[in-house]
C-alpha cells in the first residue's frame, strides 16, 4: 500500500539536505530567494520541499519556525513527528509514506490542508486542536470503521476530504453515511456533493443524527460548565482564597489529625463539632469575600497603572516622532543644498551647522527620555505605595479573620479537654451509659494519654490554620515583589536601554549619510 524502503539506506534531514531543498526551490520562490543570499535563515523560510528524499524520520526542522507549507511525500516516513515548532504551518503533505498513526500534530493549531493519503492509517484521531483544518486527505489507508469517522464532525471547517481507496469504501452505505455525519462538507472524494445526496443522507440518518446532536450538545455544555469552573477557580486562586467559600479548611484539619476520629466519639463532641463547623466557615466565607473584593481592587489599580504608563510613552514618543519629523524636512532641504555647494569655506561652515543641528536633536530627543523617565519614575512609585498599602490592608484584614478561626480552635480545643476528662473519670467509675470505640478506650487508661491526644489533635488544627494564614500572606506579598521587580526592569531599565540605543543609532545614521556623500565643495 505504501512504499517500502528503497534499495539505499534511508537518508536524515541534516543540514546539507536542507539548504539543497532550499536551494532547488529556484530563486523565483521566496525561499530560493533567500538562500541566494550570503547566510540562509532557516526561519525566514515559508515553504519548505522534502519529497523523494527517502527520508526515514522527521527532524532538524525546529528552526523553520515561519514555515506555512511543508512537502513531505513519497518517503518512507513511519512516524508524524519533530514538527511541534512549526506552528505557522498551514499546508502539510505527507502522502506517500508509511505512517501507521496520527499523532503529534497538537502544535499545529493553523493547520488547513492535511494529505495523507496512501499510508497505514487504520483509525482518524489525535486532531482536536486542528480546528481551522480545512482539507483532508486520507484515502488509500486501511481505515475500515465508518463510526471512527463520526471523529470528523468536530471540524466545522472541514469542507473537503478525501477518503477513497479505504476498505470502508467498500460498504454500500459510505457515501450517505458520510455525508449525513460531517454536514460541512462540500466536496467527497473530489466530487462535488449534490443537494439531492445530502437530503437523502440526512432523511437517512434522522434519528442517528439527532441522537448525535443531542449528546454532542451535552457534551458542550459540560465543556463550558467546566471551563467555567476553572476560570472562577483560577480567579480565586489569583485572590488567594481559593477552598475558603465552604467547609475545606475546617475539613482539612481533622483529615490529617490521627486522633480526630477517636475523639469525635466522645459523649456531646459531635454537636460541639457542628457549632464548631459552622462559625468558622462562616468567617472562612468573609475572608473569601473580602479577597475576592480586594483582588478586584488590586487589578483595576495595575490596569489603571499600566494605562497611564503607556499614555505617558505614547505621548513621549509623539513628541519625539513630531521632532523627527521636523528634522528630517530641514535635513532633505540642507542635504540638497549641500551637493551644489562648491565653495570649500562655505560647504565647511553648512557642514559645521548640520553637524550642530543634529547635536541638538540629540540633546532635545534625550532630553525628552529623561523627562520620561522621571514621569515613569514618579508614577511607578505612586503606584508602589498604593499597591504596598492595598496588600498590607488585605493581609491585617485576613490576619484578623484567621485570628477569629484560631480562637474558635482554642475555644473547641477547652471543651473537648474539658469532655475526654470528664469521659475518663465516668469510665473509671463504670458510670457511661454509651459504648465506646475499642480505640477510644485505648485513650482513657489514664488523664496523661486522654490529655496528650486532645492536645496533639490542637497541635494539628492549629498548625494547620497557621500554614493557610502563611500562605496567603506569602503569595500577596510574593505577587506585589515580583510584579514591581518586572515593572522596575521592563518599564525602567529595559525601556530606557532600548530607547537610548535607538535615538543613538539615528544620530549615528545621521552622521553616516554626511560622511557617505560626495560634494563637490570637498574634491
């Protein structure tokens, strides 16, 4: 069905192969074109031939991250990969190999035409991301399951498709059944689908289809309702509270405490258990509340930072561009000027002049980066302040809450020392009417081992309560330290850098294109 190996050995994309690919594409194609240049840039390549190479396996084309079109037929290729960096790619063929599996294509998201036709392929899968996929060609294969292509109903761009030349061709049913299940298409196996075709298709498969449609928008509304989840975790995540909007924190601490199911069977601890449940997830909720309050606030501060720092750049680099712009008319008027100027003394004296001007452009464009700098300088740490204050308040407000949890602990904790005593002593004198747990009374031989449980149960709850108040003041604090780290750098030091070595390069251009003239005043 696919070729076998030639009678030579199979060849490696190496970059000898490359660059002769690239170079046979003749400088009439871009690529050609560009390999005629001194060095060949294999990521400004767009198109890309490796047909009848013999080539054994995909590799070494990580550089051709600009490729949108790539000929790979008539090899005999046994495995789809080492294209992971080609997310540019538009059109890929691989017809003419010996692939077995569609596989590592996820990067590949751009994707419109598809060929692999005549290979191995036995089922169509792994290609879910290929959502612009456009045309498709996998006839002569080994694809025998009309179902599998049901596969083929998420790519509601899919237009074309060829599947002649697959065992499944053979059921009398294929072409309704395709037709009726991927309603997109407008074109199988290169002829045009009449209106008569898809009617009868679809009256065909009515109930098929609508059973489809059903569980399909099932399905998406799952999708979205679980996207939807994430996202609202994620966002609680960024307020660091997520788990505080319910029992979890409560729930946590006795899911780690070895003790918390031998002392929860305690005469009266199960309704100290559920007052105990219940206020402090009623104040878990206020911290959930206010973070996600303040998170609101917090964003909306860096967004309105942000915005005013680009106004300010924006604004700085009109007047600079205006300036330029000024410049450059005077410039095309005196570098006129200057090539009919034959007197030495006066072209010496314009030369000195021009010179002076563009001296003076540079002071006045510098001059402008350093009132930028001292805008951004003063708006940055206006904003660090405000920012400062906006996570020390969240941070005591939560302190304050988290405070209230360790006091309900302390509070549980009495009352359950006070319970396990009062339980040992009613033991000893044979007075509970309640049966105990065989490991609850492996706790009351005596006050010392009843009292050192309840207080390594304490020592759990509280170690817990204090790790979740650590870890949100670590994270806001972290995420405040690391956003002004990257504001400082990007917005200061990095942007002034790049500023500099740019207004220095046009003054040195400037200067260049004088000293590259021929002037009659000077020979």
């Amino acid at each position: 069905m696919s070729r076998l190996y030639d009678t030579v050995a199979p060849s490696v994309i190496d970059e000898e192969m490359l660059l002769k690919a690239i170079d046979e594409q003749g400088p009439k194609e871009e690529a050609g074109r560009i390999a005629k240049e001194e060095e060949t840039e294999f990521a400004d390549i767009g198109a890309l031939r490796l047909d009848f190479k013999n080539i054994l396996k995909v590799d070494n084309l990580w550089e051709f991250t600009s490729l949108t079109k790539l000929q790979m037929d008539n090899n005999i290729i046994e495995k789809i990969e080492g294209l992971d960096s080609l997310v540019n790619l538009v059109w890929l063929d691989l017809s003419f190999n010996n692939i077995e599996v569609i596989e590592n294509l996820e990067n590949l998201t751009k994707l419109e035409d598809l060929t692999l036709y005549n290979n191995r392929i036995s089922v169509v899968e792994n290609m879910d991301t290929l959502t612009r996929l456009h045309v498709l060609s996998i006839g002569n294969n080994s694809l025998s399951s009309l179902e599998n292509l049901i596969y083929l109903r998420k790519f509601k761009n899919l237009q074309t498709i060829n599947l002649s030349g697959n065992p499944f061709c053979e059921d009398p049913n294929y072409k309704v059944f395709v037709v009726a299940h991927v309603a997109s298409l407008v074109y199988l196996d290169f002829r045009l689908i009449d209106e008569n075709t898809k009617m009868a298709a679809k009256e065909q498969y009515r109930y098929a289809i609508e059973e489809l449609v059903a569980d399909e928008s099932s399905a998406e509304n799952k999708r979205l309702e679980r996207e939807a989840g994430e996202t609202e975790f994620n966002k609680q995540k960024a307020a660091y509270v997520e788990n505080l909007n319910g029992p979890h924190l409560f729930e946590s601490l006795f899911s780690d405490d070895p003790e918390a199911q031998k002392l929860a069977s305690l005469p009266g601890v199960d309704e100290l258990l559920l007052v105990y449940k219940e206020k402090m997830v009623g104040i878990c909720r206020q911290v959930f509340n206010f973070g996600l309050q303040e998170h609101e606030k917090r964003q909306k501060e860096v967004n309105e930072f942000y915005s005013c720092i680009e106004e300010a750049k924006t604004e700085n680099k009109e007047m600079g561009t205006s300036k330029i712009e000024d410049f450059n008319k005077y410039r095309k008027k005196c570098l006129s000027d200057l090539t009919v100027i034959s007197d030495a003394k006066v072209l010496d004296s314009k030369l000195a002049e021009y010179d002076d001007d563009i001296s003076k452009l540079w002071d006045t464009l510098m001059g402008y980066e350093l009132q930028l700098v001292d805008q951004l300088e003063d708006t940055i740490k206006d904003f660090e302040r405000s920012l400062a204050d906006m996570v020390s308040n969240f941070v005591e407000f939560v302190q304050g809450l988290i405070s209230q949890v360790r006091d309900l602990e302390n509070i549980h904790h009495e009352k359950v020392l006070e319970i396990a005593i009062l339980t040992l002593e009613k033991y000893v004198k044979n007075e509970l009417d309640d049966e105990l747990s065989e490991e609850l009374k492996m706790l009351l031989v005596d006050k010392d081992t009843i009292t050192s449980a309840v207080n390594a149960s304490h020592d759990v709850h509280l170690l817990k309560i204090d790790n979740r108040e650590d870890d949100i003041i670590q994270r806001a604090n972290g995420w405040m330290a690391s956003l002004m780290e990257t504001i400082h750098q990007e917005e200061e030091v990095l942007r002034n850098r790049d500023r500099v070595k740019e207004i220095n390069n046009y003054i040195d251009n400037l200067k260049e294109e004088i000293r590259s003239l021929e002037l009659p005043g000077l020979q």
